[in-house]
C-alpha cells in the first residue's frame, strides 16, 4: 500500500513538470478536487462510532491531500453531507459513503462494497463496509482516501496538461516548419 502511494505521489510530482495553462491574471489555472463523505447524523449532532473514525480520516486525507497537491495548483475541499435518519433508514449503505471527484472511491480503489452489523446512532443497521486488496473495512482510512485522491488528481491533472514527452504537444497545425513529419517508415 505505502509503495503504491508512493508511486502516485511521485505521478502527482512528474505532472509539475508540465506547463499548466495560465489563467487571465497571469497566475496559474487552479483546479479543485472535491472530497465528499455523507454519513447518518442524529437529532442531537452524533453519528456512529465507524463515521466518527472516518470523519477524523477524512479530514486527515483532505489535510495531506492539500498540502502534497498544493505545488501543482490543486485545491482539496472537503465536503461533509448529513444523511437523515429516513434516508439512512431507506438504504443504510449510504451512510460513511465517499466521493473523490464525483467517483464513488470504490470505483477509484477498485473496491467492493459490503455491509456488517454498526451500533450507536445506526442501532443495529448493517452498514457499509470497504474491501480493498481482500481487507475489508467498517471505518474507511486516510491512506485509501489518499490513495483515491492521487488517483483523481493525477487524472484531472493528465486531461488538463500536454504530455511533456510527446514532441508534437502543443501543434494545433501540425509540426512547424523547422520539423517536418516523418513517414512511417522514418524518411522524411
């Protein structure tokens, strides 16, 4: 896990290379990557135990995210959304759910999504839980919202900026005159 992070981290930091566009004032063009967490919330203010510990990794994960995507002109903003007890009780799987970048993070994690039983404000609803890599997970923790926010960075960050290693990046009309294209075959 601490590789693969690692590596989307050393991703995120290669896409600096690149020239970002610049916006009408001159600075560089910020992008945003939106987190959103929904989870049960009583009468009182309380959730679960499991949310509660998710909420603390969440905040962790938007905390980091924000400081290691800074340098590449990439704001982090943390959603929270309250679900009422009628939307909890119609579909508990949609408390402790999280978004990155409008993706569920399963989707991003390659993730299933499964249920056990949860206490406090939930009673005894069967919640849900994460399975990532065969480990499954009642409270979601920071490294894979992390995870899942490197992902959607360094593919937000990919569809905005040319490739720094493709020559022709850039050539609205082609290649200029100084490099004329090849045939296939390497003749020009």
């Amino acid at each position: 896990m601490q590789k693969s992070i690692g590596f989307l981290i050393c991703l995120a930091f290669l896409g600096g290379c690149t020239t970002p566009q610049k916006n009408a004032a001159g600075g560089k063009e910020k992008e945003t990557l939106q987190i959103r967490w929904q989870r049960l919330v009583d009468e009182k203010g309380r959730t679960c135990d499991r949310c509660g510990t998710t909420e603390a990794a969440t905040e962790d994960a938007a905390k980091k995210l924000r400081r290691s995507l800074k340098p590449l002109h990439i704001d982090v903003v943390l959603e929270k959304v309250p679900l009422s007890a009628s939307g909890f009780s119609k579909d508990p799987l949609e408390s402790n759910r999280i978004w990155v970048a409008g993706k569920p993070i399963e989707e991003w994690l390659q993730a299933t999504i499964g249920k056990s039983q949860c206490s406090g404000t939930c009673g005894d609803a069967q919640c849900r839980t994460i399975t990532v890599d065969g480990r499954t997970y009642d409270a979601i923790p920071a490294e894979l919202i992390i995870k899942a926010g490197l992902l959607a960075s360094a593919q937000l960050f990919q569809s905005k900026a040319p490739n720094p290693w493709d020559p022709t990046a850039g050539w609205s009309q082609g290649p200029p005159a100084c490099c004329p294209p090849t045939s296939g075959d390497g003749k020009k």
